[in-house]
C-alpha cells in the first residue's frame, strides 16, 4: 500500500479516536497546539522548534511554529491551522506540494493571533492539548491538556498504525546508513566530532533534525550512557580501544534509535568477543518477546544473561542468578532494556494499564524501568542490552559487602574500554516479531 493510503488510513484512525474521547468526555472540540518558537534569555536568538507529539501525530510539517489541528464532532475532517505570513526572515510552508493536504480542511492565519477567529466562543466544552498554557489561557480555555485526555491519547498511542510502522521503518533505514558511516570512519581513525560529521552527512540529518543527540563515545566515554561530548581529538591506532555509538534519525516525526560497538585496533580478542555475546543477548531477547509478556519480565531476562556473561567472564565468581538477586548486575546494567519508540524515541503510554490512566509503577527491584505494560502486536519498542564499567558504580559495589565477590584486576582489564551498548528497533506481529534493524541490514 502507497505511503499516501498509509496516511489516509492513519488520520481515519485517529478521528475515530478524537470523536470516541470527544463523545467520552462531553467536548465539542480538541484544540492541538504544535507550539511556538522559544527566544533564548537575554538574546534575540530563538531555539530550535520541535512541534508538540500531540500535533506531529496529525501532522507531519516540520516546519509548524503556531499551527494547529482542530478535531470536533461536528466535522467530518480535521481542521489544519496553518501561520503563513509575509514574514521574510524565515522560510514559509510549501503547501502546494503536499498531497496529504486534502484529508483536512485549511485554514491559513496570517498571525498566530487569529488562531481566536476559528475557535467557539464559549470554550467550556473545548480543550487545549499543547506546551503553551498562556496562550491557552489568553485564547480563554478552561481546560488545558486534561488528564483523561492524555491518557486516552497516549495509551493508544502504544499501538502504532500502519503508517507509523512505514515511518519507522524509513527512519531506521537512514539511522543505518548513519551507522554504517560512522563505523567506517572511526576504523580509518576519526576522531568522535568527525564520526558525527560522518554521521550527518550519511543521513542528511543535522543535530537538530534527530530525535535525540548523537552518543559517540571512544574508550572510557562509552561508560558515560548519556555522551554528549565530541572530541575532536583523534586517537593514534595504539591507543583506539572501543567506540560506543547510540543515534537514531527521523522520518515524518518518528524516530529510530540504534546504538553499536566496536572493539578498535587497540582491543583485545576478549573485548571483541565481549561485545560479540551482547549482540546474540539482543537479538535472542528480540525473538523471546511474546504477547502478553511484560517488560519486567524480560528485565529479568536480560539481567540474568547479563549475569551469566560476567560469570563466563570471569568479572564476578557468583552463580548468575545470585547476580542478580544481590543486584550485581544492575551495576553493569544499569538501565532498563528497552523502552517504545514512536513521535518519541522514549514513547508514551508505557506504564498505563488502560485508557483511563490507571498506571502500572515499575517494580522495586527495577525501578529504572521505563515500560511496565504488557506486550501487545503493532507495538514498536526497542531492545538494548548493554554491559559497562561505571567507575561510580563501581566504587560503590568496591565498598560494599559483595566487593569479594568481584575480581577486580579483572575489571581493572576492561575499564579502558567503557562499555558495550547494542539496539535494535522491534515490531511486534501477532505472529513474529519484526527486528527492524537486523531485517534492514545492520549487522
């Protein structure tokens, strides 16, 4: 089926869903804000836009500062609000080559203030769904991004229609040709800013185009699981032990998110093989996902394999599951193993057990868990399990009663090298699960 079919499906979809919560709640119209530009403080500079989800799952405008959809009972089709000004500053949306266009009724504003001529009067059947509570407050709303209303949306919004699986599909296929770049550079030498550089130039996607900044971090800055540094110093082969990369890319709004390792000239076999063993853990977690599953339940999973590889190791003397009870393994795991992916690389509706908003609270023992709900088929989420050396992790296991446990020369070995870190995206079927990352290409 064409993407355009896709798409028409898509905004079927979510009327039926606007018209069901307008029909629930009592409201005559769902106002969705994209959002506004931001100035930076003390500066005539501005920020870069990121429109709100709530709007990006209507409509795929990049470029969308004081747009709105408006969803009411009465209409068959969405209304899209559009700011087209004389402006000459910035650039102006090119409607005339979006085809999607027909599937709303437009409306052009030349100022963000004339979003009040298309909006009722009496607002007190009306809600606001967006960042920008004064200008809900200006525009006279009562009600502004209502809490049934958030939940209705983000709990269906776990379960991805089949044009968001075809997004997610093309923003993995250009995050893989990013991949493959950075992995080519970086074993000619790159330092991490020229991985980057590689990076965008494969995907055509600048840092403020992804949906989350670029991880690409050489030796002890792969144990950082949020790198946000990029030397630009490039290290001689000697001296080029690992390189940890986790970065995605977006198509129409959806986001991939994909992480590698790679074991440098400088490695030993023992760090290759280590990061060989994280990859058959990723994907075989990928296979075991079921239906019905709960994330906590392949937690456990991940962190008993991850346990059984310190053991096989050599980094701790404790059976695997003893691991795991003490939580030695969440020292070297500290993460969950996965999260949804959609209009967010970290995906709403993980803990919410039903549209009403009744929320699942992760586990004590994992309370680092994103997702608490159960699997369910159309579902898209990642899975990356990872092992590090965290030196502030590791100082405390060090001081602890279980530092016996841990042979420590052992892991003086592997600290030079971070960490290991491998994602892929998966889809699940009711029959199969769809690894769309391995199925692509990326190895």
């Amino acid at each position: 089926m064409s993407a355009n079919n896709l798409f028409k499906r898509h905004i079927s979809e979510m009327k039926q869903r606007a018209d069901q919560l307008c029909e629930r709640e009592g409201l005559t119209l769902i106002a969705i804000h994209a959002g506004q530009i931001k100035r930076q403080f003390l500066d005539d500079m501005e920020y870069p836009f990121k429109a709100s989800p709530l709007f990006k799952a209507w409509c795929p405008m990049h470029n969308a500062p004081h747009c709105w959809v408006l969803v009411s009972l009465q209409r068959s089709k969405p209304v899209l609000v559009v700011l087209n000004t004389d402006e000459f500053w910035v650039e102006q949306p090119e409607l005339d080559k979006e085809r999607w266009l027909s599937l709303f009724h437009v409306e052009l504003i030349s100022r963000p203030d004339e979003i009040d001529k298309l909006l009722p009067y009496d607002k007190a059947r009306a809600a606001y769904l967006g960042e920008h509570i004064e200008v809900a407050q200006a525009l006279g709303f009562s009600e502004m991004n209502p809490e049934p209303l958030l939940s209705f949306l983000n709990y269906y919004r776990a379960v991805k229609t089949d044009y968001e699986l075809h997004c997610i599909r093309r923003a993995n296929a250009t995050a893989i040709q990013g991949h493959r770049a950075v992995a080519e550079a970086w074993q000619q030498g790159a330092s991490e800013f020229d991985c980057l550089l590689a990076y965008m130039q494969a995907t055509r996607q600048g840092e403020n185009d992804v949906p989350y900044p670029h991880i690409i971090g050489q030796n002890e800055h792969a144990a950082i699981l949020h790198y946000r540094g990029k030397s630009k110093h490039a290290l001689l082969p000697g001296l080029q032990r690992s390189l940890m990369i986790d970065a995605g890319a977006d198509f129409a709004g959806y986001a991939a998110d994909i992480s590698r390792s790679y074991a440098g000239a400088a490695a030993n076999d023992e760090f290759a093989e280590l990061i060989v063993a994280i990859d058959q853990v990723c994907q075989a977690l990928a296979l075991e996902v079921k239906p019905g599953m709960k994330f906590e339940t392949l937690q456990y999973r991940a962190h008993i394999q991850i346990a059984q590889l310190l053991f096989a190791f050599g980094f701790c003397k404790l059976d695997p599951e003893d691991m795991v009870k003490k939580q030695i393994s969440h020292v070297f795991m500290p993460h969950g193993i996965g999260h949804y992916l959609g209009l967010q690389v970290h995906d709403v509706g993980g803990t919410l057990a039903d549209p009403r908003g009744t929320q699942i609270p992760p586990p004590s023992f994992f309370p680092q868990l994103k997702t608490t709900r159960a699997f369910e088929p159309n579902m898209v989420f990642t899975i990356e399990p990872g092992l590090y050396f965290i030196e502030p992790l590791l100082s405390r296991l060090q001081d602890s009663a279980l530092a016996h446990t841990i042979n420590w020369n052992r892991i003086d070995q592997f600290r030079p090298y971070g960490g290991i870190r491998i994602e892929d995206n998966v889809i699940m079927h009711r029959d199969r699960n769809e690894n769309i990352t391995r199925e692509l290409g990326l190895v």
